[in-house]
C-alpha cells in the first residue's frame, strides 16, 4: 500500500486551504496517510525561507490577494488577519501526533478542524480547550490532548529534521514511496495525476 508522507504545520492558510483533498486522493488509490506536523520557521531557516512577517512588501502583498483568490474559488471561509495568528503550533502539534497514535479517529478531519478554528473560526489553536474539542469533534478522545507531551515534542523534532532532509522547504508538502515531492494545495492535482500513473 502506497503512503502518503504529508509535512505541514497547522498554522498554514495553505494547509487550510487543502481542506480534505489530500484524503480523498488518498482513498481513491488506496493509499494511507502518515501526518507529520513540523516546525515550519525550523525549515524555513535551514532552507533559504523568510518567515511571512519578514518578507518582502511584494510577497506580502501578493499573499493578501492569493489566499483570498484561492478561497472564493475552493468555496471556503477565510480570514486573512486571524485573531490568533501567529500562535504556538506546538501544542496542536503534539495532539495531532498523539491521535495518530493513538488511533480510532478521522485524521483528516482533525487536522483540518484545526486549521479551520484557525483561519475561520477565530480560535486560538494553541489553547487546549480549542485542541480538546477538534480532537473531540474528529472521533478521538480529547484527552489526548493532555498525554504524550514529550514524545510528541519528540517526534515534532524528528519530523522537522526528516523533512529538511527529505528536501521539504514549505507547507503543505507530499512525498510519494517513490520519492515523488509536491509543494501546495495548488499541486493536490499532480499528486493524484502521479498516484494513478498518468504524471511524473
């Protein structure tokens, strides 16, 4: 069976904006997903990216007009300014890696409920009781929230380093088994086209 290894952080509009593409993709060919949350900054440091508050007026003017753009055309709320962005992507982090696991619930709809308390709903995603209640929202007890804190510190760590070294640079990012790399949820399509057979 063909896995899906998926890097993202949960703070990212893209991320959101992916929804729940990448599991649909996933279920029409038969493949798993393996979610690994990482320390975006972390990779963008070690991989010449510039923080979004650190980039030039160009970019940051552009991304003001991309997200919205891509928004309307996915049919999806967006805030562009969230009360709560940035906010500390560790905790969210951490619960996504103890669901999975732990087992017993909708991955997809974890990670993306978390992206979406973000970007549409005005919450603050490293809060525990927004962490508690996606968890809960997506099948998984909510507990989790509380439970596995150093391990998912470490394998918040370990995701980080693989995807540097996996040639990862931004989120969100999908490498096929055979090493096939996509960036953005603009680049779902490749993925599928990929997974059947019809695309490099």
């Amino acid at each position: 069976m063909t896995t899906i290894d998926y890097y993202f952080t949960t703070l990212s509009p893209y991320a959101y904006l992916a929804g729940t593409r990448l599991e649909g993709i996933a279920e029409a060919h038969g493949a798993t997903v393996a979610y690994k949350p990482t320390d975006i900054m972390a990779v963008f440091a070690r991989t010449g990216g510039t923080p979004p508050g650190e980039r030039h007026p160009s970019r940051m003017e552009y991304r003001a007009q991309e997200l919205p753009r891509w928004a309307a055309y996915l049919d999806m709320p967006l805030n562009l300014h969230p009360a709560h962005w940035p906010t500390n992507p560790a905790p969210s982090s951490y619960a996504v890696i103890a669901a999975q696991n732990a087992g017993g619930g909708d991955m997809g709809a974890l990670v993306h409920g978390l992206m979406r308390a973000c970007w549409a709903e005005e919450k603050d995603i490293a809060q525990d009781e927004v962490i508690r209640a996606c968890l809960e929202a997506a099948g998984f007890d909510p507990a989790l929230a509380d439970s596995g804190l150093l391990a998912g510190a470490e394998t918040y760590a370990a995701n980080t380093e693989e995807a540097v070294s996996r040639g990862v640079f931004g989120a969100p990012f999908y490498i096929t088994d055979d090493g096939a790399r996509f960036w953005g949820q603009d680049r779902l399509e490749f993925l599928d086209r990929h997974l059947a057979g019809r695309g490099a």
